[in-house]
C-alpha cells in the first residue's frame, strides 16, 4: 500500500504552526483522556488532538477492515498487533479527512465537536502496555565515554562491542509517560575510600538521552527475525529518558549488570511516530569495522537524521540546554538490534520496547549523559541561573525534544518532561 501520507505539499484545515512537531504529514499515535473522562486512542495535527474511536464511530474508517472497539481502549496494542498494512492505511486515511482540500469533515461542525479536542482539554497517557523492555548500549561514542572513565582509553570498548549490539532486559513496570514526577532513589552504594557498603538516596541521579522503539508481534518462540524483514515489525519510536543513578550502579552492576541503578524509573514521549512518517529522514548508519557478522548485515539506510537536545530546569528558572546530540550517531541501527535480540529464538510482541541506550556524539556538547558531560562530576555544568550540576538536583526537571527537518518538512517528538523529587 503506498505511503501518501508522507506528500510533502499537503496542508491541514487545522491550524499547524510552522514549527510545530506536528504537521499533517507526521500523524503519531497515543492515548489520551478527554474531558468527558473518557480513555480513547488518538492522533495530533498542530495542537489539536483527533479522537481515533469517535471517528471510527462515525463511519470515517469505512472500508479499513478494523474491528469496532479497535480505538476504544486504554492501549495502542490491539492496534500494533493488526500490522503495518492496517497503520499504514489509517494513516492515510486521516491524512485525506484532514486535507485542506476535502470539505467531507471540514464542513461538519457537529463531528468536529465530538472529535477535535484542544490540547489542554485532554491528558496523554501511557501509549502501550509495555510487556517486556530491552535496553541497548549502542553509541559507540557514548561506550567510549563510559569504558575511558573507569577503565582507560586502551581498554574503553570490551572485546565483544563491536561484534554485537550489546543490550538487557529492563523493568516495564516503571515505565511511565511525559509529566510524571519520579523519586530521587535508594540503595546500596560504596563511597570512595570506604570498605563496606552504604544505605540511602543516590547521590548521582543521571538522565539518559535515548530513543526506543515499539514492536508489532513478530516471530514465535524458536525463530528469528531475518535482518531484511526487521523494519517491517517496528510500529514506531518515542523519546526515552532512561534514568540512572549512578553510585548505586556502579556498587551493583558486577557480575549481572543494572538492576536498582536503572529500574526506578524511565520515562518516554506520549506520541509515537511511526517508522512510516520518518521515511523522508534516512540517512547512511557509520560505518562499521570490522563487518558484523552474516545475520547483522544489512543493505541501504537503516539510520534516522533526528535532532535531539535535553535541557535542565531547575525550580522557578529558566531552562538550560546542556545537550545536542543526533539518532544518527547510532553504531547499532534498529534493525541489527531487533535482529540481534531474536537471532536465539525469542519471540518479539506487539508493545514491546526497545531502547537504544545513550545516545552520544562525537563532540563533549553531544553528550548524551550528565556522567559524560561532567566527566564523573570532574568537570561541573553551569546552568543559566549560575548553579552548577554534576548530577540532577532535586526538584529539577529533565526535559528531552526531538525532531527531524528536511526541506522544510518537520516530523516531531514534541517533548518528555520529568521532574526529579526528594527521596521519601
């Protein structure tokens, strides 16, 4: 099915600020609360938000083999599980309702009441049920960063990082969307120079800049996933601020990796957009040496020019932006990984998640992490207010953005906004 969604020259009849992230030719997919306190799956165009289920009711999706309460649930799994033919024909479809140049609901006044809702009528929720959650560690400069630090620059990347996508399996529930506060955490850290262990808050709570991907059901217990076929299972990709602390990880990460250090919380953008609506952005991955092994190897652009920036508010300041940085920087692309994560036989489901780990660039203002742009603490950041960060204070807030522009075409993330409170 053609992919005309994506047509560069059309407009909306809503209104799309000429810098919004969302225009009609981005259409992402989330959940959200209306103002009559019913849960329904929706999209965006400018700053309106569109009830999915209401126009569905209505008759709008005649022709589109979709069950009746496909948009009439709390998640987008449902939905996701139906398959690229069935996305990519709802977004084409919402693409032609709202063309400037079809009157069909532009002229409806009363269908416009039930389906159009400005944003500060609604509240985003959690886009998916999200079954399992992988975390990659795939910038190469970022593992760079992070092996020079505690190991030195001769031995920074361990002998299997350029063979393999290397990754672990995360905790799903404490996943949550943009707007929700989170905790400052507790547990076991060792303070330099001491012998024994210590209980309490960490002292280096670290953002993390990623992006993940969302799964369809795609392989069963036993088979793999061939690298050619993996884009055809990837629904689309969110902003994901994978959050760290630090001290805690760094006492508990030996012989199995993260655990508390990473599982208190990550939080994600509310809308998801599609691999679909990112096709205009393809750009060539870095090249890779020495060439990954038969299953990991790929042909054409597998990688996605996305501008990414994260920016420190602390309370009653302005923001700094302390980070610019590009999805393209990936070593590992989206299709070794998901290729990678199936290549023993597990299975891959519709809401699964995949992150990318940090994502890092070549220059120290592309740093992915407040562990790398301070280097260890070593080098504080000072913030517009003239307060300096090693790590995040309390009662600051994170905010990610992300977006790709192209002649004049602008596909966007919008943002994932997450306050850091006081430990309890």
């Amino acid at each position: 099915m053609p992919n005309f969604a994506n047509n560069p020259d059309r407009s909306s009849w809503l209104h799309v600020d000429s810098q919004s992230d969302f225009p009609i030719q981005n259409i992402p997919f989330g959940v959200f609360l209306t103002r009559d306190d019913i849960i329904t799956i929706g999209t965006r165009i400018g700053d309106t938000a569109i009830d999915l289920g209401a126009l569905h009711q209505l008759g709008y999706f005649d022709g589109i083999p979709l069950t009746d309460d496909i948009f009439l649930q709390d998640n987008l799994n449902d939905f996701i599980a139906d398959g690229r033919q069935t996305w990519r024909a709802v977004r084409n479809r919402i693409a032609e309702l709202f063309d400037d140049n079809n009157p069909a609901l532009k002229t409806n006044v009363k269908h416009k009441e039930i389906v159009l809702f400005r944003l500060d009528e609604i509240e985003m929720q959690l886009p998916v049920q999200i079954g399992d959650y992988t975390d990659f560690y795939a910038s190469k400069e970022h593992a760079t960063n992070v092996g020079t630090m505690f190991r030195g620059k001769d031995n920074a990347l361990m002998p299997n990082w350029l063979h393999l996508p290397v990754g672990y399996h995360g905790r799903s529930s404490s996943i949550i969307s943009s707007g929700i506060p989170i905790r400052r955490p507790k547990g076991q850290t060792l303070p330099p120079g001491a012998e024994s262990p210590v209980y309490g808050a960490s002292k280096a709570v670290d953002f993390e800049l990623e992006m993940a991907f969302i799964t369809t059901d795609a392989n069963d217990l036993g088979d793999s996933i061939p690298i050619e076929e993996a884009e055809s299972y990837i629904f689309g990709l969110v902003l994901f601020n994978d959050w760290s602390a630090r001290d805690i990880q760094r006492w508990e990460y030996v012989p199995l990796g993260p655990f508390l250090g990473k599982n208190f919380a990550s939080s994600i953008s509310p809308w998801i957009v599609t691999l679909d609506a990112l096709e205009p952005f393809r750009v060539e991955s870095p090249k890779q040496s020495p060439t990954p092994l038969e299953y990991l190897q790929y042909k054409g652009k597998k990688s996605f020019d996305i501008n990414l920036e994260v920016a420190i508010k602390p309370e009653h300041h302005k923001e700094t932006i302390v980070s610019r940085s590009n999805f393209k920087y990936m070593y590992w692309n989206m299709a070794q990984q998901l290729a990678h994560h199936s290549v023993n036989g597990c299975p891959v489901n519709a809401g699964d998640m995949m992150g990318s780990g940090t994502i890092s660039g070549p220059t120290p203002d592309s740093y992915g992490s407040m562990l790398e742009l301070s280097w260890k603490g070593e080098k504080p950041l000072q913030l517009s207010d003239g307060s300096e960060r090693k790590f995040i204070n309390d009662n600051d807030t994170v905010i990610l953005r992300g977006h790709s522009i192209k002649e004049g075409l602008r596909i966007g993330f919008g943002e994932v906004r997450t306050k850091l409170l006081p430990s309890h």
